[in-house]
C-alpha cells in the first residue's frame, strides 16, 4: 500500500510538471507506461504456482548415498552385498572410484593449506560423534513446551545459528538403513517424536571460490559450527530429563532440509538444497531429535522458490559437471522436486578433491544480507513479475557465468 501511495505522488507530481512545461500525448503515454510498470513490478501478486506433492510415502536408504558408496570401496564383501541389491550403480561407482577423491595429494586442485585444514576439521567433528547420544538425567525437570521452546530458540543463536525450527518427525525423513561407520546396514527406528533444526551462516567470500580449496574449508568449518551447538544442545537436553540425539556431518539417521523444510526454515530448491529466506543455501544444518516437549513451528510454504527456481536455472549452468537438471520440477517417487546426479557431481568432487559449493555460491539468493538485496529477495517472494526480473538483473549484474574469486596469498 505504501508504494502504491508513493507511486500515485511521484506520477501527480511528474504529470503537473509535464502537463504545465509541454502538453505532449506520447509523454503522457510514457508516464503512464512506466507508472503501471512500477506498479505491476511491486504489487503484492504472488502467482498460483504450488507444488501438489511434497511429502514421501517412502524412506530413503542411506547405503545409496555417495558418502556411503565412497566408504566401501575398501571393502571387498560390502561392495559385493550392495551392488548385488543395487547393480545399477555399479557400472556408475566404477567412473568415479578411479577418481582421487576428496581431499587426495592427487586431486586437481590440491593444495596442501586449505587440504590439510579441511581435513583436520571433519576429524575434529569425527570426535564429536560419541557425543551425539548419551545418559539421561532420572531426575526429569518439569518444563512447558513454551517456555522449553523460547530458551532454545534463543540460545541456539547465543550460539551461532541463524535460524532454528521445531517439527513432528515423520517416518520420511528418516534413512531406512545406516550407510556409514560401524552402523552400516543397521535399520533405522524412529524413536523421538519431536525434531529441533537450526542453520548455520556459510561465509560467502570462502564459498565464492570455489570450487578451489577455501570452500572445503568453510563447508568443514560450517559443519563443525552446527555439529558443536547440536551436541551442546542435545546434552543439555538430557541433563533436563528428556532424550535426545544430535545428528550432525557423517552421523545422520535422517535426511537434514527435508526436516529443516517441515519445520519452516525453508524450501528445496533446483540444486537439491534448503533455500532459506535470508541466505538461501549459503547454510549448514544440524537436527537433535528428542522426546521433550516442544511447540511445533508452523510451516508457511513459500512456492516462490519453486517458481523462482523454475526461471533461473543459474546454478544448473554454472555447475561444472553438470549434475544439475535444467529441466522444469517434475513428480519423482511420488514427489514433485528436481532431482541431481549424483554421481557426476560426486565424481567431479573426487576430480578436484572439493565438494565445489558453485551452485551455493552464485545463487541469487544467497548473496550478501543488504538493503539491495533484501528487497531483491523481498520482490522475488511476493511478485511474480519481479521474479523474471530479477533472473535477468542478476545475469546482467554478477553474469550469466560468475567466475569464481581469487584465493588469497596467505591460503595459498
């Protein structure tokens, strides 16, 4: 309504001058073009682009995970037990095994700083796993839902996270079966009714370079950041009286942003990725689930990503392996998504010895929290005009393909 107002006073006051310095039907014609143009661009017209179908009617097996398919090229009898399950992904897996692989002396872009210090930082969150579950305190704190809920939202970002969300667990973001570590092939129960999720910010300037070594450093950091809070938060948890498990970077019994989407925090995107409102992918994700009492938050679904992602296939384009569909949403499994190819985007991580993050790094939504961009992002969930937009503003502004940004002397 304000920029309507605001609009109406710029048009009276520009018509007065025009009318009163040169009586000209094609200006009059231009300003009414370009009135209208404003206020088709800022009016609240969302579209009706909605998604049918979100939610699964099946669990995902985390043996089919790259991670896990990674894990057992050593072993001779797992390999034998799951390509036999799964044969068409054996001819799949042989492309990239000969690769390097992730953080190898051999790989493309190897580096021995950035390398060494991604590498010593998911050790470091190796050394949290003990930590995800633990005793529970017999003598149970009597808390409310409300006042539970408050404290660790507030805490949470006391801590370091950006945003957090609480959701009902549902069986489909759960894995079916472990694919990792010393639990590989273990069935997975749903146990914990309720599930916390929070973000943490990944920087933008380590993430704009990759696919070179920095941005491995950030994703490793950014998983320690979340994996950190969520122990913390979970152990706190069980000192109340309640259970509680924290799921954090190759310690998942269940699939991060389809949680993270239930409990609002934000959709899933072209790239397979939570797009979260303030730094879209630019986040790294944590979930503890517990049996303590919690208010659930309230999901408002915002299909202006879907449709936003629909036009701007930026990250399909940038994406060097091109494991990212360019083709519209379409229905999967019963769920309308896009769907990557993992092995390609895999296969080219083992390539350069990175996990890349290009796609994160120049998605539109993930740049810098500013005035500008903050009512980019503004125009994009609320117009469906402004939405193509701000697909061609942002080619014409960054490029249609950014080139990544140069790593400083001190990392090299």
């Amino acid at each position: 309504m304000t920029l309507i107002i605001i609009a109406l006073a710029f048009y009276n006051k520009m018509y007065v001058l025009l009318f009163l310095f040169m009586q000209n039907t094609y200006l009059e014609l231009i300003l009414w073009l370009a009135f209208f143009t404003l206020v088709l661009f800022f009016l609240p017209i969302k579209g009706s682009f909605k998604l049918s179908a979100e939610k699964s009617n099946s669990r995902f097996n985390e043996r089919n995970t790259m991670f896990s398919r990674n894990e057992i090229a050593t072993d001779a009898d797992l390999q034998q037990d799951y390509y036999k399950d799964f044969p068409e992904h054996d001819a799949l897996d042989k492309e990239w095994l000969i690769k390097p692989g992730l953080l190898d002396e051999k790989a493309s872009l190897y580096s021995a700083l950035s390398f060494k210090a991604a590498d010593a930082t998911f050790d470091t969150i190796g050394r949290l796993k003990p930590f995800a579950e633990g005793e529970v305190n017999v003598e149970k704190e009597e808390i409310s839902s409300i006042q539970l809920s408050s404290f660790l939202e507030k805490w949470s970002k006391k801590l370091g996270a950006v945003s957090i969300g609480f959701c009902e667990m549902q069986d489909y973001h759960f894995y079916s079966v472990r694919g990792r570590g010393d639990v590989y092939g273990k069935k997975v129960d749903r146990t914990y009714k309720n599930g916390i999720v929070f973000t943490v910010e990944m920087e933008e300037e380590f993430l704009s370079m990759g696919p070179a070594g920095p941005s491995i450093m950030e994703s490793a950091q950014r998983y320690l950041s979340s994996g950190t809070i969520a122990v913390q938060m979970a152990e706190f948890i069980r000192k109340m009286g309640y259970e509680a498990r924290a799921h954090i970077d190759g310690n998942y019994e269940l699939i991060a942003p389809l949680v993270a989407r239930d409990a609002g925090l934000g959709e899933l995107g072209r790239m397979g990725l939570l797009i979260t409102p303030k730094l879209g992918p630019r986040v790294r994700l944590a979930v503890i689930t517990t049996n303590a009492p919690i208010i659930p938050t309230v999901r408002k679904p915002d299909y202006s990503v879907h449709h936003f992602c629909n036009l701007c296939k930026k990250c399909a384009t940038i994406c060097p392996s091109n494991a990212i569909p360019k083709t519209p949403i379409a229905e999967i499994d019963g769920v309308q998504r896009w769907k990557i190819n993992h092995e390609k985007c895999y296969s080219y991580w083992c390539t350069v010895g990175t996990d890349c993050g290009r796609c994160m790094s120049v998605c539109p939504y993930a740049h810098k929290s500013n005035a500008l961009h903050n009512f980019v992002r503004w125009g994009i969930r609320n117009n469906i005009f402004f939405r193509r937009l701000a697909v061609v503003m942002d080619d014409i502004i960054y490029g249609k393909k950014p080139k990544p940004a140069k790593v400083p002397q001190w990392m090299l």
